[in-house]
C-alpha cells in the first residue's frame, strides 16, 4: 500500500476513516478555506508524487460545494504529480439528471461525468448508482459497486423467504429489487409504476403483486423527500401486508422529510446523515475492496 494515499473532503470524513483502517491506506491532510468573498481554496498538504490518490467525497447536499471542492483537489495533486487520481462519490449528486424530460434541460449527470474527467480523474468508484445510464457518460473507468449482499445479510435473520415479498417502489428501481430478491429463494417481487406531475413529487399509479399477510421489504437507491417511499406503505398497508421494511442506500432525507408506516428503516452510511429512528449499515467494506484491487 506504499505507492497508495486516502484523502477525505467535506462530506465523507468518518467514511474515509473507515476505509482507510479497512485498507490499511494512509490518510492524506487537506487544507480547505473560504476567502472573504466566499472563493474556495483546497490545498494538498501531502507527499503524492508517484502515488495513487484515492479522494473520497459524497457529492450530496451542499452539491455545488462538495464537487467543486473535489475538482479542484483534484487539479492540485495532479499538478502536484500524482500517478493516478480515483474519485471516490459513495453517493454521486446530480445522478437522478440523467436524461432530458424536458426541452431546455442540461444533462446534469453528464456534465459531472465531463467535469470529473477534465480536471484529471482516472477513474470513479461509486455505490448504488440511480441508474446505470450514468455509466456511458464516461470515457474513463467507472466501477458502481452494489450492496445488496450487505443488506440481504442484515435481513436474514429477520425474515422468512418463503413469506417475503421484495418491492420495488417505481421502475427505475425494478433491477435492484430483483438483485436483492434473489438472496432469499422463494421470495416473490412486486412492482410499483408511478407518475411524477414535477420534480419532488410522486404519484403512484399501480400495483403488481399479492403481498396480504406478508413481509414486504421496499428497496430503493435515494430516500430524499419520502414521497415515493410513502405512497408505497399506504399501498402495501392498505393490501394487508404484514409489515413493511425498507432499505434505502443514500439517505438524503431533505427538508426534514420522514418515512412512516414503516416497522424499519435502513440506509447506508454513503451520505453523513444523522436521522431519528433510522438504521445506518455501512457498506464501506465495498469501496475498501475495490481499492485494495488497484
């Protein structure tokens, strides 16, 4: 591990910390300040000539602050003769802009993609990506590691297969219910399709699935306003299930927004987000992992 180095940036130091103890990888020290008219200046206050870096930054709430705080640390152990620069966003902000709804609308998603790889990165890790388009934005490698394995661990003990029903709360989330699902054989899937009038706001539209006097588990990626998750419960309730679970990788929870009807609520330690009556599993094992690789 001599020839690697670990930094953390604003939003991901207790994260950082446990990876660099999984991986046995330094810490690096950074100097970050604000001038008066509010500029942002980050300095490399390591040795990193020759060495890979691995900066690991959530690129969460305040979005605007945490990437341009990492494109800039990254210009400066580049020119500061790094061999190789690997992003590390165990949430990647801006990933729900992944397309164009509607005219007049940027690519957000593709734009950090572009930025990340001019200003020098080589390669990004990052956890639970929304989508998988994100991924062809990018010329560079890109390694979206899941946590589904972690979760299933969590909930074995805690459920039985052979009354467990996986739902997955809209389409886009279809993929990572069933990759769940199938750490426990004999489980069942069911499907929610919704709409959404604008940005924020969620409507259900349909049901799949027979879930009265089950356990049901919703999985989803992004827990932000709850309204997507809520809507769910009150479905599920409605229809009789037993109790209802759910696991949501990155904990944004704007505005102070909360899940109900829920017997759980689990999330990863992807975004720093300390929440009432929320159970946090860390799932730095899979970034340390994948370092270790490189």
């Amino acid at each position: 591990m001599e020839n690697k180095i670990l930094f953390y940036l604003t939003s991901s130091k207790a994260f950082a910390t446990k990876v660099s103890e999984e991986t046995g990888i330094p810490l690096g020290e950074v100097e970050i300040r604000y001038f008066s008219d509010g500029e942002l200046m980050v300095r490399c206050l390591s040795e990193v000539k020759g060495k890979n870096v691995f900066v690991i930054q959530s690129t969460g709430k305040p979005s605007a602050q945490t990437l341009f705080e990492l494109e800039l640390f990254v210009d400066a152990v580049k020119s500061a003769g790094a061999n190789k620069v690997y992003a590390c966003l165990p949430y990647y902000g801006y990933c729900r802009q992944d397309r164009i709804s509607y005219d007049g609308e940027p690519i957000s998603a593709r734009v950090v993609a572009k930025v990340l790889e001019a200003v020098g990165v080589d390669g990004v890790f990052t956890i639970d990506l929304h989508t998988e388009e994100v991924e062809k934005y990018f010329d560079i490698d890109i390694f979206n590691l899941k946590p589904f394995e972690i979760y299933a661990n969590y909930f074995t003990n805690k459920v039985d297969a052979e009354e467990l029903v996986v739902i997955t709360p809209d389409h886009g989330s279809d993929d990572r219910a069933i990759a769940f699902g199938k750490y426990f054989p004999g489980c069942s899937v069911g499907f929610f399709t919704k709409h959404r009038p604008s940005p924020n706001r969620s409507e259900v539209l349909s049901f799949t699935g027979d879930v009265e006097g089950k356990t049901c588990i919703v999985v989803d990626d992004i827990i932000d306003t709850c309204g997507t998750i809520n809507n769910a419960i009150e479905v599920l309730t409605n229809k009789k299930a037993k109790e209802i679970f759910v696991i949501g990788t990155h904990a944004v929870f704007s505005s102070n927004a909360r899940v109900r009807g829920a017997r759980e609520v689990v999330v990863s330690d992807t975004i720093e987000n300390k929440v009432e009556g929320v159970r946090i599993i860390s799932v730095t094992k899979l970034l340390s992992d994948a370092i270790k690789k490189c």
